[in-house]
C-alpha cells in the first residue's frame, strides 16, 4: 500500500513537471495574447471613435489632470466651476457628454484632453469667446480636433512656449496645426519629426514683385532661429 502511494506521488509529481506544468505555461501565455488583443480593440475603438465623432458642438480642455476614480460626473463638477469662476458665465449650460481621450505624446502638462460637448453651439462659442481668460492657469481649451492634428498641434504647442521663453516680444498664434510667429508659418513635419517653416506667399495690394515675402530673412530679420528651437533645446534668454 505504501509503495503504491509513493508511486502515485511520484506520478503526479512528474506531471506538474511535465505536462501540467506545460499546460499552465500554454494557459499563462494564451492569457497575454488575449489581453494584448484586448488592449489592441479597444485601442481601434478609441481610434474609431476619434474619427467618427460630430466636432461642431465639441472643445478640448488640454491641461486638466486625471482625477482618481474620475467619472463624468467629477469631470462635470470641475468644469462648472471652471466656467463660472475663471471664464465668469453664470447661466444654464447643457453638455452631452465628457470624455477623456485617449493619450498621445504631445499632450499640455502630459495629461489626454477631455472633450466637452455641447447641446447648443451658442454654449460653445461663448466659452471658447473667453479661453484667455484662461492664462496662466496651466489650462487650455481649443476647437476639437482630430488625433493628427492633436498631435501636431501639440509639438508646435511646445515649440511656441520654447519660442516665447527666448523671444518674449515675439508675436504668437496657434491654430490647430499651423503656428505664426511674426508672421511666420510654421507646422510639425511628421516624417522628420520636427518644426520646418512653411513658406508664405504674399499677394501685394498693388501691383507689384511678390516673392520677397518668402524671403526668410526679410521678413523676421536675425531674431527667431529655427534650428535653436528644435526639442530638447534648453532656451537662454538673450
């Protein structure tokens, strides 16, 4: 009896080393491929659901940090506050929903934005009427955009802040994917992954040569130097 007993152990013993143990492992890496599938749905959700989504009635709110356990509702009670105190509008707002996007990696302060959206556009257009209200408070609300143009306007949204730390009376405008600096143009090339400036050609009023307008030099003589802007350059004021 004893020695049956000894056998089975050592049978069983053997298939935790050998097959069972095999098993597990299979069970334990089928499990990873089955999350990483997971993750990369709902990653082509999100994506799918950046695309199709109405702009019209939509702002970004750039800046805001991630709440812990943060829902709609928590989201709700920041941004009325937001509105009424820093943008001063005391009435009656409706919004349709909150969401927090999704990522990249050009986000204001690191955090996604939250898209707000709107039941009237007049509701929309009166926040964004009063978003430079909204200075130095590390927040910035922006028309939506799509997750390409996010993304670009987020690199140029860095050069600027590099630009205005080196050139402070340097005049700054940035729309979506397009940033003027002294009335000139720059956007965020993909493939060379940096800021290039984009040539602007000017139709005189009177008749006229109009290709000195795309004369670099002329236009913003020895002031904004684009090659000392670029990221990871640590701006010193002169």
């Amino acid at each position: 009896m004893e020695k049956s007993l000894r056998g089975l152990e050592e049978t069983l013993d053997a298939l935790a080393a050998g097959d069972i143990a095999q098993a597990v492992k299979e069970i334990n890496n089928f499990r990873g491929r089955l999350s990483d599938v997971d993750h990369r749905v709902g990653l082509m959700k999100a994506e799918v659901d950046e695309m199709t989504r109405d702009r019209r009635n939509n702002i970004l709110l750039h800046g805001l940090p991630v709440q812990p356990e943060e829902t709609m509702e928590s989201l709700a009670t920041i941004l009325g506050e937001l509105i009424r105190t820093r943008l001063g509008i005391r009435r009656e707002i409706v919004l349709t929903s909150l969401t927090r996007l999704r990522p990249t990696n050009s986000e204001v302060g690191g955090w996604p934005p939250v898209v707000v959206s709107f039941q009237h556009f007049y509701d929309k257009e009166a926040v964004l009427k009063r978003t430079d209200m909204l200075d130095r408070s590390g927040l910035i609300m922006t028309e939506d955009m799509s997750r390409t143009i996010r993304e670009n306007w987020g690199e140029l949204h860095k050069f600027m802040n590099r630009v205005k730390s080196r050139y402070p009376t340097s005049q700054c405008y940035l729309k979506q994917d397009r940033l003027y600096v002294d009335n000139r143009m720059f956007v965020w090339n993909t493939e060379e992954a940096r800021v290039v400036e984009q040539a602007v050609l000017t139709l005189p009023a009177t008749p006229g040569n109009m290709f000195p307008g795309l004369n670099l030099q002329t236009r913003c003589s020895n002031k904004l130097k684009l090659e000392d802007l670029q990221h990871g350059f640590d701006p010193q004021p002169q």
